[in-house]
C-alpha cells in the first residue's frame, strides 16, 4: 500500500508510549465493573482488605517480572517511572550516606533520560559531588570507565538498561560489580528496556531497577522500584506510610492491575519476541542505510547490543522537524528522540555525549515498534522515507 494523507496513521513511536494492551484494558475494565472500584487498599474494612489484597496479587505479578527470586517486598508500587527514577537517584544517594557519611559523590551516565539527569541539581544541593562517565562511540558506558571514577567515596552509581534514543544495551553486569568493588550501590534504570529484553535483576546483580507500566502496554502514571533487600533508601514523598513506609500515597489499584495483566502477558515471550523483532530491525536498518545519506547512530548496526524494537538513525543534510513533518503527512508518526523532550531544537544530549556533531544530531529519527508492528508499513515506511531523503 503507498503511504499517503488518507491512510491511517501508523504509529512507530512506541519508545514513547504504547498503546494499551488487551489484557490491560479488561483489567481496567473489570476492575471499573467491580464492588472494589474506588475503595482504599489501606483501609480497615472488608472491602479495604479484598482491595489490598487484590494489590498483593498484583505486586507478585509485578515482582515475578523483575525475575524468579524476587520478593513482592521487594517492589515499591510508584506513579510512574520519572517518580520511581527520583525516589532511587535521590532515596538511594541519601540512604547510602547515612550508612556512611564519606559517602558524597554520584555518578550517572551522560547519556540517561531526563527524569535522572534532570535531578542532578537536587543532588548537588543535598551536598553531593555529581559525575558524569561518557559513552563510547558506540553508545555504551565502557566498564573501565566507569572504574577510572570509582572510590569508596561514591554512594550511588546510576547507568540505564538501554537508552531510550538509540536503543543501545548497556553491560550493566559489568557496571555493576565495578560498582559493588568499591562499596557503592548501583542503580539502573530499566524503563525502555523492561520486557523487551531479558533481564533478570538478580542476575545482573543491581541493587535497585526502575521500571514503567507504558512501555509495555500498560496504563499511563503507572511504574515500579524493585529495591533489593536491606538496601538503604531515604523516602521522598512522607504523609501516610503506605509501600512499608517508603512511598507514602494511596496506591492506584486499577492501574496497578493493568500494569501487572501487562507483564503478565509479556513475560513468558520476551526471548521470543525479542528474535523476531531484531529480524524486522536488522532489515529496517539495512534498508534505510543503503542509502548514501542515512547513517545508524551507533555506527555499525549488525554488531550493537540494541533493543529489539528500535531503529536510530539520522539524515545528512536535514533536520529532525522537516522529516517528522513529512511523515506524519504521509501516515507515519516517528519521532527525534526522547518525547519527553520533544519541541527541542537543540542536539539530542546522548547523541552529543556519543561524538555526532551538531548537524548530523539535528538530523535524527527514532523509529520505535512492538510485537504487534504490521511488518509491510515497516515496508512502506522505509520506502517513504527514503523516497523524501532522495528528493531533498
């Protein structure tokens, strides 16, 4: 089918949210439809208890996706991912330093979504000393560097899964037990990887994972900390004690319960899912960089440890605006880079701290998909878009 105005749109910005699930709805909907529907999970009558443990259940579902041995006390149930990334930047540098007062400095990636780096000034005025490790051209933090940074004075180390603009998969085993050698706790955000991939915190040996509910086709302003046990954690949000007193808020049961009919759904699948996806990207991207302007953020392509699900490119000779323009007017909605930063002119931070330059920076696409993408509009885009760059 030729692309067009008339043809209905055909989202491939699922890195920015993704539509809600089946599963996830019916939750929602049963939920809506029950004698449960608005009831406090904290209060003390029979309906607060049969919400609470309603909760519970939803809690193990959740955990169960964090990996086998995890332990439903192990998960804070929080408002979303840029909540659950705060409490563990902010909560885990505090708790690490009040186990041990030397413990003053931080250090996060150059290449983390907002919600991280945009806390650093919070950081800073509690009394830390905030570093940043670069990537390498390829678009991951190289453990070595990471060690050339550590001390025993650094409480927190916070490196993300993969990144949400190029899709590139970090070492975070490595990075971890580089962290752990020196004493310091290590945090990684696992939002655009969650479910995508195969993780397993235990396995990766992380102290606390971040993750959202709308990555996976879930609800919206749902997400979750996994906080493994005995790990020091100062509160931010105080004012009534629920998640054991370290997230204080009546907790959403109808989210939460989409949120777990999500992973629930996703889980048994993700190796799966993962190859056939991969298959789709490795052929978007050859496509797309046969031509002589297109070029892969991360450099070569085929070798990269990438989400399964996102192709990152960018265009010679033409900035981000004009190409999301022209594909939205011909049916496809792609993005630049992170929505949350979305209406920026200036170069993508993660593509800067990876050595691209400012003209090719201004020329990048995120082409982002799940399970459920019509390979032939994988097709048709790639044909549109390359039929735009060629006529530039």
């Amino acid at each position: 089918m030729t692309a067009g105005q008339n043809r209905i749109p055909v989202n491939l910005d699922y890195a920015a949210s993704t539509p809600m699930r089946a599963e996830a709805l019916l939750a929602q909907r049963e939920y809506d439809d029950s004698e449960l529907a608005g009831v406090n999970p904290n209060s003390l009558h029979s309906l607060g208890r049969k919400a609470a443990a309603r909760l519970e259940v939803a809690r193990r579902e959740i955990a169960r996706s964090f990996g086998a041995r995890v332990r439903p006390s192990e998960i804070i149930l929080t408002n979303g991912g840029t909540e659950a990334n705060q409490l563990a930047l902010l909560g885990l540098a505090e708790g690490a330093r009040q186990r041990d007062r030397k413990r003053d400095r931080v250090i996060v990636s150059a290449i983390e979504h907002d919600s991280i780096l945009d806390n650093l000034p919070l950081l800073r005025a509690a009394g830390f000393t905030v570093d940043l490790v670069q990537p390498c051209r390829a678009g991951y933090i190289e453990p070595a560097a990471l060690s050339d940074l550590l001390g025993d004075d650094v409480a927190l180390v916070s490196i993300m899964v993969a990144n949400n603009e190029t899709g590139v998969v970090q070492p975070i085993r490595e990075l971890a037990a580089a962290a752990h050698t020196v004493g310091a706790l290590f945090h990684t955000d696992a939002i655009q990887g969650y479910l995508h991939i195969p993780l397993d915190v235990t396995e990766l040996g992380v102290d606390a994972m971040t993750v959202a509910a709308h990555k996976i086709g879930g609800p919206v302003a749902s997400g979750a900390l996994y906080l493994k046990n005995r790990t020091p954690l100062r509160p931010r949000i105080f004012g009534g004690g629920q998640e054991a007193g370290r997230r204080a808020g009546t907790q959403d049961l109808r989210t939460q319960l989409a949120f777990a009919a999500a992973a629930r759904t996703l889980a048994p699948h993700v190796a799966q899912e993962r190859a056939t996806l991969q298959t789709l990207s490795n052929k978007l991207y050859a496509t797309l960089t046969a031509h002589p302007r297109i070029h892969a953020t991360m450099g070569d392509y085929a070798q990269a440890d990438r989400l399964p699900g996102m192709v990152s490119i960018y265009v010679d000779g033409m900035d981000s605006e004009e190409l999301i323009v022209k594909l939205d007017a011909a049916g496809f909605e792609v993005s630049a880079g992170s929505a949350c930063s979305s209406g920026s002119m200036d170069p993508s931070h993660v593509l800067s701290a990876m050595g691209i330059g400012r003209e090719q920076a201004l020329g990048a696409l995120r082409i982002s998909f799940d399970d459920r993408v019509d390979p032939a509009d994988l097709d048709d885009f790639a044909q549109t878009l390359l039929s735009i760059v060629g006529t530039a």
